[in-house]
C-alpha cells in the first residue's frame, strides 16, 4: 500500500512519461521462469539460469544508452532501430561468450 501512494504522488508529479521506464521493475517473467526451473531443475541449474539473468542486463543497457545518445540527434524511427542493432550485437555477443565460455 506504501509502494501504490509513492507511485500514485510520482506520477502525479513527474507525469506518465518515466511509466515505461517501470516496465523492467518487476520480473514478472524471470519470476515464472525461475519458479520452473528451480521446480524442475537442480538448484546449480537455477544459479546458472540467474546468473545467465543478471548478464542479460548487458544488451538492455546498450540498448537504453543507445537510444539515449541517438534520442535528438536522429529521427525515432532510425534512433529505435540503432538501438535495437546496438541490443544485437551485445546480446550475440553475449551469447557467443556464453557458449564459448562453457556457460
């Protein structure tokens, strides 16, 4: 109930233009997938499915940086997809690392 009146008074103030940076604040699906795999799986299987987790953050934050810088500078649509091709390259990079690392 605290949580729904300090976000009821910061929409108020700051309006419903940081609502969409929200959306990555609770792990609705990370929870349903953890709760899967440490049902199913072995708890080393869920600390790797976690740590594969935590650096996934890595092509998010290119993404969010990118279209950061590019906001302004180009128009939407090519700011959108710069980021999403920023997100690309770190996600496979990420992916390649995983997989050559042994995960």
């Amino acid at each position: 109930m605290l949580w729904w009146s300090w976000s009821s008074s910061y929409l108020r103030a700051h309006g419903p233009t940081t609502s969409p940076g929200w959306s990555p604040l609770f792990p609705t699906f990370a929870l349903i997938s953890h709760y899967v795999v440490g049902t199913q799986r072995t708890t080393a299987e869920l600390r790797h499915t976690i740590l594969f987790g935590i650096l996934s953050l890595v092509p998010y934050l290119a993404y969010l940086a990118s279209l950061y810088y590019l906001a302004g500078r180009w128009t939407l649509r090519a700011s959108l997809l710069g980021a999403v091709l920023c997100w690309a390259i770190a996600a496979t990079a990420l992916i390649v690392v995983w997989e050559r690392t042994g995960g």
